[in-house]
C-alpha cells in the first residue's frame, strides 16, 4: 500500500486535459533493500518528464527511456532492476542498493480512457479506498479490476470471469496488505489497496496555521482551513491547494463533510470558539484532534463541554500537539504537529528508526 497517488493527480488532470499519452509506472514485487515498495507509483509523459520517485534516481533515466517505447507502442511492458551483488555491475547504472524490482509500465492514452489512473483519480475524489487489482505477466498484462464501496469496475478483468480474483480483493480491503494472486490461465495479478487520502482539517485561519497547512500539503493531503471570521490575518498565504471556507463553530458540519476528515487542529486561539468547534467535531470525531496551548487549556475546553461531548471525544483529544523536538517556532510546531498525526494515522510510533531493521529489507 502507498500513499502517493495524490502526488501524481494534479499533473495528470493537466496532461490529460491535452490529451497527452502517458505512461503508469507500479513497482509490483520487490525482493530485498529497495527504495520503495510494491504499490508506487509515478507517472511519465512523452517528453520524459515524471512525477513521483520509485528509485531516488537510482533508475529514473532509465526508465523514461523504456516509457517511451510503451507510448510509442501503445502496449504494456514489465521491467525488472535487479541490483543485487554483481548484477548490478551488469546494468552498469552503479545504484549502490541490494535488491530487485519489478514494475509495470501502462499506456494511459485516450483510446482507452486513461485506465486505470482516470478511475483511481474520480475515487482519490471522492474518499473512496480501492482495491485495484492489475496483471502483470500474460494474457492479463495491463488490464485491471477495480474493487471498492460501489461495487467492482471492469478496466480490463471482467469480474464475472475472475470470481477467485474479486474475492481476493475483498479480502485484501479488510486487510490492507498488497500481495500477488495467479489467475486460472497462469497471468500474475499484483493486488493492492489505493488507501483514502488523508483530510486535515484546520480550525483557525492564523498566521500559525499557514506552516501547518504548507508542511500538510507537501505530504499531498487534502487540507480544508475552517475559521469562523469573515477575515483572518493568514488567509492570503495559505497554498493554492488548500480549501479555506468560512463556518460558524456550532455549524461546522454545514460547511465540511465531516465523515471525511482523518484529523482536525483547532487553533482559533479564541476559548469560545474552540469550544464551539469541538461540539461539532464530536458529532463525528476524526481519529486525532490536536489543541494547541498548554495542558490547562485543554482541560478548562474540556470542562466547557457536556458529558455526551466529553465521552465522544475521549480517546481522539491530543494536547498539546506534537512530538517534542525542541522547537518552538511557528515552523518547528508545524513540523512537530503534522509529524504525530501522521504517525497516528498509519499506526506508527513515532520512535527513532536508528538501528531498527529497516522496512525497506522486509
């Protein structure tokens, strides 16, 4: 599972837009210390220009070259880096890593459709997690099946011929973990959960929410500003990709839709306010809602609210914000803040990875 798709989405829409022919790189197995993992993506038009990262520029130039042939071609293909010991001597590309990778190449062309991204993209959209399940050796090269709360989506696999492989699916969305499946005909399908992206809700549209909204919006999640005044002293510097809408606290819900929010900051630095704004958020509470200010704060909110509040919010409060790492600046709080949720959100610890087994050997 990765969560880098939304990092591919913008310059797709563009492309797309222009009707541009493109091509879908997915590392679908991986054996050994590699980069990244089986699930991501990147993306590559025909001038070689890409966005994403799948060897830290270990074998992107490479690629680009191999892309090419896919658009010109119009045909899937399967490549393979296998840079373990002295095979790596072979390719001649010096990457210094010790593993192998193996990724699928997908033309995305307007004969069909730009399938699957166009389907992942409505779906990154609109909240829905998907299943995607997409062949990569045989007759079901490129072609894929799409599993999610709707139902399943024929881009290639008919589900009606592949029950084995839409039960697959289904089991993988309980459990989130990609793997690979054979279907009846000996084609290897790589099975993989396109997670839902991360929504930040901001409460507080100040001058120290802005750091906080940029260093979201770098991770590539959906970041909505909430502030309760017509106008707010940080509102013009907020990036371009960050909704910012007006709500009265006791209304949140009216303006944002609440069940898609994964973690909320209230930060009006206004006692009422934040009040009002935690009475909403209890209605359908995020997984993380972070108080800014000190432990006392967080009680004397606390204590403002009634018991039904209280009991809904318990075990989703976080205050104050942050991992400690000694700094107290508009910027470090931001780093330290969106760094915890998002440990919270992938079910992290937080704790130094120095002298762990790296996961990227796993």
């Amino acid at each position: 599972m990765s969560r880098d798709l939304p990092a591919l989405i913008p310059a797709f829409r563009e492309l797309r837009d222009r009707s541009e022919r493109l091509v879908l790189c997915t590392i679908v197995e991986t054996a050994g210390s590699t980069y990244r993992k089986a699930g991501a993506r990147m993306l590559i038009d025909r001038e070689g220009n890409y966005f994403g990262v799948l060897g830290g520029g270990c074998f992107e130039g490479d690629l680009v070259e191999r892309a090419r042939s896919v658009i010109a071609d119009g045909l899937p293909a399967l490549v393979e880096y296998d840079m373990r010991g002295d095979e790596d001597l072979i390719w001649g590309l010096g990457l210094g890593c010790d593993g192998l990778v193996r990724m699928l190449l997908q033309p995305l062309l307007p004969e069909n459709q730009y399938q699957p991204l166009a389907y992942l993209t409505e779906a990154v959209a609109t909240f829905r997690p998907v299943v995607l399940a997409t062949g990569f050796t045989g007759e079901a090269t490129g072609k894929s099946l799409a599993c999610d709360e709707i139902g399943e989506t024929d881009l290639g696999l008919d589900p009606g011929r592949h029950t084995a492989l839409a039960q697959e699916c289904a089991r993988l969305a309980a459990s989130g973990k990609p793997g690979i499946t054979d279907l009846a005909d000996g084609s290897r399908v790589f099975v993989d959960l396109v997670p839902r992206q991360h929504h930040l809700l901001i409460v507080g549209a100040g001058p120290d929410a802005v750091p906080m909204a940029r260093t979201a919006a770098e991770l590539h999640w959906r970041v909505t500003v909430a502030d309760h005044r017509e106008s707010s002293p940080g509102a013009a510097h907020f990036p371009n990709t960050v909704l910012q809408v007006h709500a009265e606290p006791e209304k949140l819900a009216n303006t944002v839709i609440l069940g898609t929010v994964s973690a909320a900051l209230v930060m009006t630095h206004n006692f009422n306010a934040d009040v009002g704004f935690l009475r909403s958020l209890a209605a359908a509470p995020p997984e993380y809602i972070g108080l800014l200010g000190p432990t006392a704060r967080r009680a004397k909110l606390l204590d403002s609210l009634d018991e039904k509040d209280r009991e809904a919010l318990k075990g989703h409060i976080r205050g104050p914000v942050g991992l400690d790492i000694g700094g107290d600046s508009p910027a470090s709080i931001a780093l330290a803040a969106i760094a915890e949720i998002h440990a919270v959100l992938e079910g992290a610890d937080a704790a130094p990875l120095d002298m762990r087994r790296s996961r990227s050997a796993a």
